[in-house]
C-alpha cells in the first residue's frame, strides 16, 4: 500500500560538519525555551530549516523564506550534499525511558507518494484546518521538505529480512548522538536491485500514519500544483508497529472555564462518570479543582468509539466548554486544571497497539491527539526540494 520511493536526499556532509548538531525535533514539539537551547547548541542546528533564527519571532512569510534560505545555504556552502544515486536508507535512534531504559526504534527513512488516504496509507486522526494552512503557508515559502512523517505496519522487519535489507544493511554514514544523548544511526542503500525489492514489498502490506497526518495532507494539497513537482512525494520513514522501541504514550484531555458560564465543574464530572464508567477495564480518572480524583475504567474494544471520541461526545452534549488542552504529562495537566476557575482534567489510558491496529484497518478516524507517538523522527536526517522534480 505505502509507495516508499528512493531519492537523492539532501544529507550532512560529515567529514565537514558533526550530523549530531545538526538533528533536532520536528517543529510541532519544540516551544521556545527549546528552540533557543537548539540555536545554543550548535550554528548549524537544523531548528533554523523549520522555526528560524528568533525563537520570539512569529511564525510567518518572513520567517519561512528564512527557514528555506538557510537550508539552500549551507547546500551551496558544501556543508550538505545531495545524493548521487537514488537511495533509501535503513535509520535507527537509540533512546532512553522516563526510567533510565535503552529502547532502539530502526526501519527504512526514505519518501512516499502522496496519494489519496486509502489509496497509499491510511488515516488515522482528524485533520484541523488551521494547522494544515500553516504548513501550506511554510511549504510555499521555504520550497522544501524536511519533516518526516512515520508510517507503521505489521511484520516489517521479517519483510526486510527476507530480502536481505537488514538492520545492518548499506554504508554507514554516520552514528552520532544529538542534542540529548540520543544515538542516531544512518545507512544508505542505493542498490538498484535492492532498492527496487524494497519499494515493491512495502507496496504489497498495509500501512497507517502514525505521526504527520499533516505533513501528508500538505502534499496532498500541493501534488498537482506545477510550482511544487516535488510535492507528489514526502519524507517518510516506516516502522513496525509492534517493535518494542516505538511507544504509545497517554495523551490527556482538560477543559477549562471560568464561573460565568454556569455550569459547575462537579455538574460535568459527574456527567461524564454517569456515561463512561465501565466498571471495569483500563482505569483512567478525572479531577476538578479543589477536588478528590475520581477513579473510572474504560472497556478498551473496537467494537465502539475509542474513550477520547465517547469523551468529546459527552461533553458536545453538555455545550460551551471549549476545546480541551491535550498535556502528555499529569503534572503540566494538573497545572492547568488548578489556574482555572472551572474545569475537569481527565487522565486517559493509552490506546493499545492491537487496538490501535484493529480500528485503523477499520477506517475509524480519532480526535486529534489520541494517540502519540514517541519517539518523534528527527528533522536534519535528510531533506529534499519541492520546487523542483526528484530526480531518480
């Protein structure tokens, strides 16, 4: 289903410049504190391809004309290089736990064509309007790609030893640690004929986005546009979704308002513990301010809407609370919770991975943030132009 394609990506060069201080996070995941902390790390941190040089500054046409020239500059100063041949590459990153624990997350970084959800990969997760404009907006102003969106699938790895491309598959270009301490490793496999296997067993599996649903939308909109005749494809990097090194983390829900609006949050909690309490399965909880957390569980089935979907449901019905805040972590969300006059925090389970599975090849589409992927795919691996054709 995922048409992965080889390409002549935009690379550090590492006999010129240390690939560790280039890679950083993707742009949606870095606030302000960390963008200045990536711009400190390193002059050539590739923060300046996606966010610019001022983290104050907004985000607008000036700054992503500048995001772009940044990038074409340290091409034309040899610091990057562009590929010779058509390549994929076989890409790990060693990270670590909240708990100290080494996990290793490795399958094949490369680019896929955009085509109509379903008909390449399928989707999983509400697309919301504001973010896609914003991400049009910068794909017109810089002319390049350089986030990449995560695929995931069933069974990669046994696909890719079957045909040889193994973990230690092609020339190493670089092993490196980024800004963190995470170990990122990059093999390059150009070989026509294996390149071709590659693209043509990707092509016969089902694959889901797991993160950048975004990403892709923007190609999507952009594919026929003759400006962009490099927009038919975006940077993709695909992955097993079973493997033990990728993580499905919690993501939480909190709405917050203020006396004026009367209705009181002992009225919603209680709502919502009327229409969602099991009894048993998954526990999760809510809270209000000043109040006793209130211990709930969640039967987990594909057989009905996942808990975020029932959740958003109960409190629509209930009216005028807004859009709920999605913290990952239980303190920023209490935080949240007890600076507000008004409100109810819910700490939800995780979707599990079978779930996850069963429900995507369902067709069912999730609340934004439902699920969270971690760890996120690094940007500064390797980047391509929009504005002009991939050459293969």
């Amino acid at each position: 289903m995922p048409r992965m394609r080889a390409i002549r990506a935009i690379r550090v060069r590492p006999d010129v410049l240390d690939p560790g201080e280039v890679i950083c996070p993707p742009y949606d995941v870095i606030p302000p504190q960390l963008h200045r902390q990536l711009l400190d790390h390193s002059p050539h941190n590739a923060v300046r391809w996606i966010l610019g040089e001022n983290p104050e500054a907004p985000l607008g046409e000036d700054v992503y004309r500048g995001c772009g020239a940044a990038l074409r500059s340290a091409l034309a100063d040899e610091r990057l290089l562009r590929e010779e041949k058509p390549s994929l590459y076989r890409y790990q990153v060693s990270h670590r736990g909240k708990s100290g624990e080494e996990y290793l997350l490795k399958g094949i970084l490369g680019a896929v064509e955009a085509l109509p959800w379903g008909e390449g990969v399928l989707r999983h997760e509400e697309i919301r309007p504001h973010t896609l404009e914003r991400l049009i907006e910068q794909a017109h102003c810089t002319g390049i790609d350089t986030g990449v969106v995560m695929l995931v699938c069933d069974g990669l790895e046994k696909i890719l030893s079957e045909i040889g491309a193994f973990p230690e598959t092609g020339e190493l270009q670089f092993e490196k640690p980024d800004w963190q301490g995470d170990v990122h490793s990059l093999r390059r496999i150009d070989d026509p004929e294996l390149v071709a296997q590659i693209e043509s067993r990707l092509e016969s599996i089902p694959s889901a986005m797991a993160d950048g649903h975004h990403r892709y939308t923007t190609a999507l909109t952009l594919r026929e546009d003759p400006e962009f005749p490099g927009a038919r494809l975006v940077l993709a990097f695909i992955c097993d979704l079973h493997q033990p090194g990728l993580k499905m983390r919690l993501t939480h829900r909190v709405w917050t308002w203020d006396s004026g609006r009367n209705i009181h949050s002992r009225q919603v909690r209680d709502r919502l513990v009327e229409v969602l309490d099991d009894g048993d399965g998954d526990p999760w909880s809510i809270e209000i301010p000043g109040g006793e957390v209130v211990d709930l569980h969640c039967r987990q089935d594909a057989s009905r809407p996942t808990l975020a979907r029932r959740l958003r449901q109960v409190i629509d019905e209930i009216g005028n609370l807004g859009r709920a805040q999605t913290p990952h972590q239980v303190e920023e969300g209490r935080k949240i919770l007890n600076d507000s006059e008004m409100g109810v925090f819910c700490q939800l389970p995780p979707v599990g991975r079978d779930e996850f599975w069963t429900r995507v090849l369902a067709g069912e589409i999730f609340p934004p943030k439902t699920t969270f992927f971690e760890p996120k795919i690094s940007t500064g691996l390797i980047a391509r132009f929009i504005d002009e054709e991939d050459q293969r």
